[in-house]
C-alpha cells in the first residue's frame, strides 16, 4: 500500500504564490509520472499538468502554462506544485496521483483558495 499527503494549499490573494507538495508513504516516484488534478466547486475534476519522469512539466490547461510548474525530489518521495500568479479561478481542491502496477494511488487533496 502506498498513501500519498497533499499539503500546502492555504488562502492566497490573486496574484500570489502557493508550492503544493506530495508526499508519498514509500520510494514510488522515481521512473513514474505523476498526475496533478483539481476539483472546483461544483465540476469535475480535471487533470492540470504532470510531473514527467525527467523532471519536466506536461500540461492539460492552456491558463496554467507559465503560472505552474511542477518539480520532483525522488530522494525525499516528493513531487511539487509549484502555483504563481494565482487567479480566483484556480480555487479548487488540488489533488496528486500515480499509477502503480494496476494500482492508481491519490492523495486527500489540498484546498487551495484564491480570494481578496
């Protein structure tokens, strides 16, 4: 079993800046992609960007594109989200995930809030 922890949303102003983390329970991330979501009130979730196994950065939301980055740390079982630029519009619970074998993994999110 692998558990994984989201941390480090909070309340942010618009414009401002946000590094989510992901932790996982044991060594899964090295050689493996690891997915980012959102959940915003009220839709679906969606799929934001992915951390490759290079340590680059996929994305899946053309708005995101040189606001977030995500970075990796496989010593510490790490992934990061890092969040500028932030718009009322990015509130949302921010998820990470990994596909292990036939297993998919998530974590319990984090709420991230973009407010004035």
């Amino acid at each position: 079993q692998v558990q994984l922890v989201e941390s480090g949303g909070g309340l942010v102003q618009p414009g401002g800046s946000l590094r989510l983390s992901c932790a996982a329970s044991r060594s899964i991330f090295s050689g493996r992609a690891v997915d980012w979501y959102r959940q915003a009130p009220g839709k679906q979730r969606e799929l934001v960007a992915t951390s490759t196994t290079t340590g680059g950065t996929t994305y899946y939301i053309n708005s995101v594109k040189g606001r977030f980055t995500t970075s990796r740390d496989n010593a510490k079982n790490t992934v990061y989200l890092q969040l500028n630029s932030l718009k009322p519009e990015y509130t949302a619970v921010y998820y990470c995930n990994v596909d292990v074998g036939s297993w998919e993994y998530w974590g319990q999110g984090t709420q991230v809030t973009v407010s004035s």
